[in-house]
C-alpha cells in the first residue's frame, strides 16, 4: 500500500468523524498553541531583560555603600553609608582602568513644580553619569563638571517625572523644586524603559551630586559609586583594584569583611538572565503539560475509534490488508490529527501572543524555531501516542474483528 | 481440470485453557476449478472453521492446504494476507461493507491493498468494471445505507471479484436476505460459476445449497456426505 493511498484512507476516516476529530485535535491545538504563546512570552521577557541590562551602561562596575547591621537587623546595600566623596576621588586617581567614575546619592522625595506634585527619585551623580549609562539627552544639556563643583542647582529630569510635571510642555528651562529647594531644569533625558528590577527608570530627576548632598540630603556619605572601565577586559583588574583601594583606605584587616560590595554589571546581568531563564522553562514546561495532555486525548480517542472500528479492521484484513497496513492507517490518522492540531495551533500561538502583547503590554518574541519544533513535536506526540492504538488493531484476528458487533 | 482447493487431512484444534477443541478433525477435500460447491451442516459442526482454514483467515494444526497449487499451511500472518488478497475474493453474510463509503470505493479495497500498485484512475477503472458485472453501474456514487440488501451483497461481490481471484468465498451469503432478493444472489453465483469461477458457499437452508452443483456436509469436524447435486436449481439465465 502506498503512501498516498494511507493518506487518502486517513482523511477520509477523520472527515466521518468530523466533531470527534475537531474535538480531538483542539488538545493538541491548545497544547501547542500554549507552547509557542509561552515560549514567545518567555523569549519576550528575556530580550526585555537583556534590553535592561544593556541599559545600565557598557563595563560598568557598581560599588554600594555596605550593609549596616544594627541590633541584628541589615540595611540593604548602601545603608551604611561607608563610601566618601574621597573615596570615589580616590578610585579615579588611582585606579589607571577607570575611565568614568560617578559618587551616587540618592533619595526618593517628593518634587514639585508650579501646582504639580509628584514623588520621584532624585539622584545625585557626576558629570560623567550619563556617558557611563550610555543616556542621551532628548532636549537640553546635561550639567557639567563646573556645576558639581560649585553645587549648582541645576536638574536634568528623566521622561516619566517630566510628564508628570509638566505634563507635555517641554520642562527645558522651567523650575523643579526638591525638598523646597528650586533647581533649574536644563536637560531631558530620553526614555530608558523599566529597570532590571522593574521600577521605571525615567521616574527620575538626577542633579550635581553635590548639590544633592547639601542641598537636599544633606548627607556626607555616598550610597554607591559607579565606575566604567575602558573596556571589557578590564572589569574584573579594576574589580579587584578597587576593593583593594578600598579596603585599605577603610583600613580593613585582613580576614575581615568588606564594609561595601562591588558588583559588575555582568554580574548583575547574569542574575536577571539567570532568573528570565527560570521563567522560560517554567513556561515551556508547565505549555508542555498541555501538549501532552493533548496527546494523551488523541491515545484516547484512537483506542476508542479501534475498538469501534474492529469490524472494518477485519474486512480490511480480509481483503488483504497485512498488520502493517492497519499499523500505518491508524498511525497515519493519529500523525494527521496531531499535525492538523499542530498547524492551527501554530496559529493559536502566535495570535494569542500578538494579542498579549497588544493588550497587556507584554512584551512577545515568536522565533521560527520554536514555531518549527512544536509542530514537529505535534506530529512526534501523534506517532508516540498513535503507535499503541495502531499496533492494538493491527494485531487483531481478522476471524475474530469480522465477528465483532 | 486442476484442484484450486486440495485438503489433506486438516486438523484444527482450539485450545481453550482446559479442554482443547477439535473443531475441525481430519477433513481431506479437492475442489476443482470451475466448481460451486456447497458447505452444509449444523451449528458446529465445523463448517465455519472449515471455511476460515479454505479462506486463509487461519492456519490448521495439522495437515496441509494447498490453495491454487501454493501450500499455504505453513505461511505466516502477513503471507496470508497476501494470498487472501490475490486469490481470495469473500462474501459475507452481513455483506461487510465499510459504512459511509461510496460503493464504488468499497469494491477499491482489496486494490489498495494489492502489490500491484494500480494508479488512483486504474483502480477506478477495475472497481467500475467489477460493479458492472454485477449490475450495478448506476449505483457506483450510493453508500451502503442507501441501498437494498440485495443490492448491498452485490457490492460486497463485486469487491470479492476485483482482484480477480481463484476462488469466491460465500459466508452464508443468503442470511440477511429474503427468498427472492436470495435467489438474486444464487442467480449472479451462477453466473460467475459458468463463467469459470470457482464458488465455495456455506449454508444452513438446503433449498440454497440446491443451485451448488455439489453439496459438502459436515458433522462433528469431518465431511459426512460429498455428493453432487441432482436436479439443481437454476436462477434463471445460468445453464447446467
């Protein structure tokens, strides 16, 4: 028996059927319409994550304050206050791979301007702040190295807080005041999207970091340092430069803990892609669930449509069918359900992701090879769970299945 | 003329857990090309055991079948179906048809199956052919549900016919049937017969088993009587 012909056979039994086929190849269009939906939001949250990541800035190299512990309890990273103004002065002296560096204050305090009010981070930064990040300005200028040193009050105000401000009136040039203290808005910067950790990074209003200390924070100590090397290959020299700098000017003995923690962005970046690859594996795994579940409905409803069927088994055998003919039919029906399945839901898929990402928001990433391996995988589940049923009938004793009522 | 269906000695035991069944128990038969014979006998008295071991569907314990001149007591599932395929052509009681499939494909069956690989028009072509010799051209397009008893039947023969076999192998094939569509049936196996083909028939009704031209009757796993038939019955149109 020719291929063809088993083709012909197949269809023509799932067109007599035509409610229990549809019914039965929906498990396997739900199944692989969730494994590609899930893939693709997974691969969405993955390229959104890297799209972060590169977001913090090329070579760059975090140093946070250290953790204080009062009475048992820990403050998070920064808390204590332990980095100075000289310490940052100190790394971009002595340290020959630190290109950039940046002392960071920062403050979550409410700003307002004319009848607005609104609560944003303030950040106080260098100069260089933006060149590490890699933020460009979309209107304005930023501040400069003259307004760190003499504690101006001058702002550059991120996307979010400008809006919110200023609503869509260009804030170049207007009056923000922080904690009462007026600053002149000289720079918008462009839209950076949401953080690594999920906070909107243009709800922002960054400022000398001078200026903040005294005028706003009124604080001495330093929350973090950013530092950029020159280039890649340097991170980990400089990582090592610094914390030794530093632990000797913060005069730690040997066997002691750090009072401050030094983290590179590939660190960073390795945790949160560490973390989107949980997530896609959950997602494919718990879209896999339902794929076999599908299969497991077309094993089902073929050992039913065999055990109706015994007699047509028997005068197929009759007529000449060999076992393996009936082992192809039956196999071949339960391929071309799967497949049938695996193409619409090829289409189920990408349509629910278009629309999660049109409704929700979420980001979607849809790649021909998750595409192309469910439905390949589609038709490996009609084979796995069609050969039982295939091989049941075509063991059957043709006396036997013609006498079948 | 040579033998189509030579028997020698056949045995065919059922093994049921406790006792073994000897449902068939030393049965030596030929059958002549060009025959219609007729396979008569109580409820087991092996006649349908009979007829499953002359029609491939099973192998006998003991003894050998030769079919056509090939032995095929010793062949294996797959090799029977084979034979069943090209030599075999089978008429049921309850005709057997596929349901919701055209006539016409029904009578394609055996085609697909066949080792010649016949193209999709070929096969058409041998299927309308076979149905024409049984008369029913203009019902090629109708499913089983849409069709007579009689009418069904003669699809099923015409099926039986399409590969061209050595012998027809009728199951009772007047059961379901009323006289007169019955006498039909016996009228288009006589025909065939006239034209060469050789009919094995089992039946319980003598009255049918009068337009054989032999009758075989079976008790108890052996043949009893093997006699011609005296004053055959014709159908009409069928000479003696």
């Amino acid at each position: 028996m020719r291929f063809t012909a088993t083709g012909r056979i197949a269809l023509q039994a799932l067109r007599r059927n035509k409610l229990r086929s549809a019914l039965t190849a929906l498990g396997i269009i739900i199944g692989v319409g969730a494994v590609i939906a899930m893939v693709g939001i997974g691969n969405g949250a993955k390229a959104q994550v890297e799209a972060q990541i590169a977001s913090i800035g090329q070579n760059v190299i975090l140093v946070f304050s250290g953790s204080m512990t009062r009475s048992g309890v820990h403050s998070g990273w920064g808390g204590a206050g332990t980095l100075t103004v000289d310490d940052a002065q100190a790394i971009a002296r002595e340290v020959p791979d630190a290109a950039a560096v940046s002392p960071e204050v920062r403050t979550f305090t409410q700003v307002a301007a004319g009848n607005q009010n609104w609560s944003s981070q303030v950040l106080g930064e260098s100069a260089d702040y933006f060149a590490i990040r890699q933020w460009s300005l979309a209107d304005g200028t930023g501040f400069t190295d003259q307004d760190v040193r003499g504690a101006t009050k001058v702002a550059v105000i991120g996307r979010t807080a400008a809006r919110q401000l200023f609503g869509d009136e260009s804030p170049v040039g207007q009056i923000v005041r922080i904690k009462n203290v007026p600053f002149t808005i000289v720079g918008l910067l462009t839209a950076k999207g949401l953080s690594v950790m999920g906070s909107d990074q243009d709800d922002v209003v960054v400022v000398p970091y001078t200026s903040g200390m005294k005028r706003i924070m009124g604080t001495t100590t330093l929350r973090a340092i950013l530092v950029q090397t020159s280039d890649a290959g340097s991170l980990n020299l400089v990582q090592q430069q610094i914390t030794a700098l530093l632990r000797q000017r913060h005069r730690i003995g040997p066997g002691r803990d750090d009072d401050f923690t030094v983290r590179s962005q590939q660190e960073i970046a390795d945790m949160a892609t560490a973390t989107a690859k949980v997530m896609r594996v959950l997602l494919g795994a718990i879209a896999s669930v339902s794929l076999l579940v599908g299969g497991i409905g077309i094993m089902n409803i073929m050992l039913v449509s065999v055990t109706e069927r015994t007699r047509e088994i028997g005068i197929r055998m009759a007529v000449g069918a060999r076992g393996r003919d009936v082992l192809l039919q039956f196999l071949s029906e339960a391929v071309t359900l799967s497949s049938l399945g695996g193409g619409l839901g090829v289409l189920l898929g990408v349509g629910t992701a278009k629309l999660l990402s049109a409704v929700a928001g979420w980001p979607t990433l849809i790649s021909v090879s998750s595409i192309v391996i469910a439905f390949l995988f589609s038709a490996a589940v009609g084979i796995f769970f069609g050969f039982y049923p295939a091989r049941k009938a075509s063991q059957l004793d043709p006396i036997e299945a013609l006498r079948y009522e | 003329m040579a033998a189509v269906i030579q028997l020698d000695d056949v045995h065919k035991t059922y093994d049921t857990g406790d006792v073994a069944v000897h449902a068939v128990r030393g049965v030596t038969l030929t059958i002549a090309a060009g025959d219609f014979a007729a396979v008569m006998g109580a409820s087991g008295s092996g006649k349908s055991t009979l007829m499953n071991l002359i029609g491939c569907l099973d192998r006998p314990t003991r003894g050998r079948y030769a079919l056509d001149g090939t032995d095929v007591s010793g062949l294996d599932r797959d090799a029977l179906a084979v034979i069943r395929n090209r030599k075999l052509g089978f008429v049921f009681q309850n005709f057997n048809l596929l349901a919701r499939t055209s006539a016409l494909e029904n009578v394609e069956l055996p085609l697909l199956y066949a080792p010649d690989h016949l193209s999709p028009e070929q096969q058409r072509e041998r299927a309308s052919r076979a149905l024409e010799t049984v008369g029913l051209t203009n019902r090629a397009g109708h499913i089983p549900s849409q069709l007579s008893g009689g009418q069904q039947q003669r699809v099923a023969i015409a099926r039986a016919l399409v590969n061209e076999p050595a012998l027809l192998l009728a199951d009772e094939p007047t059961g379901n049937l009323d006289s007169q569509t019955g006498v039909e049936i016996m009228g288009v196996f006589q025909r065939l017969n006239d034209a060469g083909m050789t009919v094995v028939m089992v039946t319980h009704e003598s009255d049918i088993a009068q337009f054989a031209r032999r009758t075989i009757v079976m008790r108890d796993g052996v043949v009893i009587t093997d006699a011609p038939v005296r004053g055959r019955t014709l159908a009409g149109g069928a000479t003696s």
